[in-house]
C-alpha cells in the first residue's frame, strides 16, 4: 500500500531536471525500499540511498544522513 504523496514524483523530477541530486536515509531494508520506489515509479529520480543495513546506527543518528550524503558527495552544509 505504499505509494509517493501527491506531487512528490512531480518534484523529484523537478530537481532532476535542475541536476539537483537527491539522496534518501529509510530505516527500511533494501529489499523492501526497492520494492516501493520502484511500485512507486520513483526509482529513476532518486541518485543514492541509505538503507538500514548501510549503517551500524540508524535513524535519528545522523551516521545513516552522513553516508547518503558522502555517496553523493555533497558537504552536511550543502544539503536541504
């Protein structure tokens, strides 16, 4: 039952047509994010992901938000 809020595919697309890189921290397993972006027809606009096996702490630490953001290479002040 898992499906993107109204507009999300809209902007994620946005963003990549404004070559801003999008990064996702989930809690979830990769297994099961897989499974729902791509039910969700997103997995094309989303560049990296940390799942909850990438990390030995996971969310609210931000261990998970650092190793998105490394993959992306993009600096912790960068980021929105």
């Amino acid at each position: 039952g898992v499906r993107p809020f109204r507009g999300a595919p809209e902007l994620l697309g946005e963003l990549r047509g404004r070559r801003v890189a999008v990064g996702v921290v989930t809690s979830k397993a990769r297994v099961r994010y897989a499974a729902d972006v791509e039910r969700g027809g997103l997995t094309h606009l989303v560049d990296a992901v940390t799942c909850a096996e990438d990390v030995a702490r996971g969310k609210p630490d931000p261990q998970a938000v650092h190793h998105v953001l490394d993959r992306l290479a993009v600096a912790p002040g960068a980021a929105v």
